[in-house]
C-alpha cells in the first residue's frame, strides 16, 4: 500500500500539536501507534510502519518480518520549508 504523504503528516502534526510534544510520530493504517525523538531502531517497528518527523519527512520500516521486526527505514517523503506540509 502506498500510503498518502499529506493525510500522514496531518495525523502526526494533529498528534503532536494535542500531545504538545516534538519528535517522530509513529503511525501504522491511519493510528498513531507511537513516538521516538530519534528514528532508530527499525527492528523494534513491524514492517511497513510509518514515521513523520518534525520537518514533514516521511520514512517507513521496511525488510524484516512481524516477528523479528523491520530491517530499516527507507525514505518515502521529503519535508518541506513549511514544516512538510
């Protein structure tokens, strides 16, 4: 599934602005599943789980599998001078 860049960066601005916190917003389907203030770690992500950070840029885990979890990310969305958007 190819996923929306901008419907994903309006669910993580809405998390962080109702959570008022910074950092990377995990978002699996359209539910934020969780944050990072880094994005490392992709092992601990099921694969096909994506993060937006504070500057609009988009990343999803990729490899791996459920059980052993995801073997990196991969860039899918730039940010933008207007915070992603």
């Amino acid at each position: 599934m190819v996923a929306d860049l901008a419907q994903l960066r309006s669910i993580a601005d809405d998390w962080r602005l109702s959570h008022q916190i910074k950092g990377i917003v995990l978002i699996q389907g359209d539910t934020v599943t969780g944050w990072k203030t880094s994005l490392q770690d992709a092992y601990l992500e099921r694969p096909g789980v994506y993060a937006v950070d504070d500057d609009g840029h988009v990343f999803v885990s990729a490899g791996g599998d459920r059980r052993s979890g995801a073997k990196g990310w991969v860039v899918v969305g730039e940010g933008s001078s207007d915070g992603g958007h």
